[in-house]
C-alpha cells in the first residue's frame, strides 16, 4: 500500500499545481459532504418535498455512513498530507483516509436520489456533483485517488444493493406488529455498534501511526466512536420515530402547503439546531461510556424530532396535514 500511496502522490501534487484559486470552490464543493449539510437536506427532503423519499435517503446516509467507519478501521490508511510533505492539507480531518467518506456518501445520497427522481437532466446533475466532490478530496490533499475510487464503488454498490432489496425487505417489516418493528430497529442498532466496536477491538491494538507522520497529521482520532454513535443514534432514533408515527398516524402531505413548507422548515431546523448545538454544548464530548451514552441519546432525539416529533409539532401548529390514520 505504501508503495502505491507515493505513485497516488502524483496526482495530488497535480491538482494541487493548478492553482491556490481553485481552494474556495473546492471547499465550497467537498461542504456537500459534510454532516451539517445532510443535517439541512434530509428534513428538507422528509418535511417540505417526499416523507417516503426522505426516509429512504436517510436510511442510505445512516448505511453508508456505517459502512464506511467500518472500512476506515479496518484498513487504517493514512491520508496523502501524512505521508508527504508535498502535498498541502488544506483540509484537516482526524481520521483514517480508505475509503473516502465524501466520496461513498456522496454516491450513496446522490446516487439514490438519482434513483428516485428519474429525470435524465437530474441524474446528469447527480453524476457531476458526486464527480466533483471525490476530486475535491483529492486537490485539498485529503484522501488519495484509490481512497476516492473505493468510496464511489462502495457507494454504487450500496445504492444497487438497496434497490434490489429494500421492497422485499420493507414488505416484510411492515407485517410486523408495532413491537416487533421496534425489537427489529434495537437489533440493527445493536448490530451497527457491534460491527463498529468489533472491527476497533480487533483492529486498533494492531495500528501505530508512523512516528514519520505525526507532525504533519496533527491532532488525529482514527479511531474515534464519535461517528458510530452518531449514526447508530440517528438510526434508532428516525426509525423508531417514523414507525410510530406511520403506525399511530400514518403519512403526511409533505408536498402540499405553499408557504406552509417554509414555515415548518424553519420551526424544525429551530428545533434541530437547539438539539445538535444545545446539547452539543451541554453534553460532555470525552471519550468515556458517559460521553458515549450522552452523544448517542443526542443524536436519537434529533432522529425522533425529524421523523416523529416536527410533524406532531408542525400538525398542532396547523402546519401540516395528514392524508389519513394509519400508514401503510
């Protein structure tokens, strides 16, 4: 690997090469990849445009998010900016490099999106987005080629791997009784953990960062479970919360309300934002089973809110409506 990593160099330093203009665009692209962004799109998508879209887009971001932490440890890559000092970071990121993140969720997101919309003009959109944020990655000197071209064919083979399975597997969870659809999200949860902290236990004892990359990787977590319990809380909490609320109430008219959508979008980020940066800053952020159990309740009651708790609040503010009692 290393030896492929110093030919991968070269297309660092070439991109890199084209000019110090291009770090503006580039970080304004890779933004796309980012949590915060998928924070704004998902409910945008669940609350104002689809709730069946944006449920399965939420399921796509939380699976491939876990895929990925499970490769990153597994493979325990470093990242170009590590190894050469020829290479600028113009980006800093604290965990491992294979597969590239940006690059897998962006295929996975985009990807399915491309699926739902089925308009020609809308996947060719799709197609460039996902291009471009894989070679942001690599001009701001953070993932090499072979990070980036793992993280678009993990993400494609998500996205075909969903599609094939997802009505066959939904039909079957939907004939399970309220319960039993809970009893299934705690053992996926459960699963999403044990797959993380399985892969860590065997994986970690075994790593030791170079002692030749240190200084130029600066302050590094690679093996951090900040993003497992993110994902895995969010997951427990969104599906938790759509069951019932599909269960108790069923769908609700996402498309319809005019100025009603944009109303209820900013009522839901006010109450996104007051659980991701209020308890952000309540919550301790070390790395002991407290902190671990407050960030994984953090992150389910901001699942609960967007597909439970905001279309409960946005019905009693006369913000959304219902199209009948029980979902389907």
């Amino acid at each position: 690997m290393a030896q492929i990593h110093a030919i991968e160099i070269v297309v660092n330093e070439f991109f890199q090469s084209l000019g110090g203009w291009m770090q503006t665009p580039m970080l304004a692209i890779t933004a796309l990849g980012y949590e915060e962004f998928f924070v704004l799109l998902l409910p945008t998508l669940y609350w104002c445009f689809d709730q069946m879209i944006g449920f399965r887009v939420g399921l796509m971001l939380l699976l491939g998010n876990t895929f990925n932490n499970f490769f990153k440890f597994l493979f325990h890559t470093p990242r170009p900016y590590w190894v050469s000092e020829s290479v600028r970071s113009l980006s800093h990121e604290t965990s491992f490099g294979l597969p590239s993140g940006h690059a897998q969720i962006a295929a996975t997101v985009w990807g399915w999106l491309a699926v739902e919309v089925r308009k020609r003009w809308f996947r060719i959109a799709a197609l460039v987005v996902i291009l471009l944020i894989g070679l942001s990655r690599i001009y701001l000197g953070v993932h090499f080629l072979s990070d980036v071209l793992l993280g678009w064919i993990l993400g494609g083979l998500l996205v075909w791997a969903f599609a094939a399975w997802y009505p066959t597997v939904g039909a079957w969870v939907n004939r399970k009784t309220l319960w039993g659809k809970i009893g299934l999200i705690i053992l996926s949860t459960v699963l999403m953990l044990g797959l993380i902290f399985g892969v860590k236990w065997v994986a970690e004892p075994s790593w030791e960062m170079d002692p030749a990359w240190v200084e130029r990787a600066g302050e590094v977590a690679p093996y951090s479970l900040d993003g497992a319990l993110t994902v895995s809380g969010t997951w427990f909490g969104m599906l938790t919360g759509f069951v019932v609320l599909m269960e108790k109430r069923g769908k609700f008219l996402a498309g319809q309300g005019g100025w009603k959508r944009q109303v209820r979008f900013i009522v839901g980020l006010i109450g996104i934002f007051a659980l991701y940066f209020g308890l952000g800053q309540i919550f301790p952020r070390n790395a002991d089973l407290i902190s671990y159990l407050l960030r994984f309740v953090r992150y389910t009651l901001i699942g609960l809110w967007v597909s439970w708790l905001g279309p409960q609040a946005f019905e009693q503010l006369g913000l959304l409506d219902f199209a009948d009692k029980k979902g389907s």
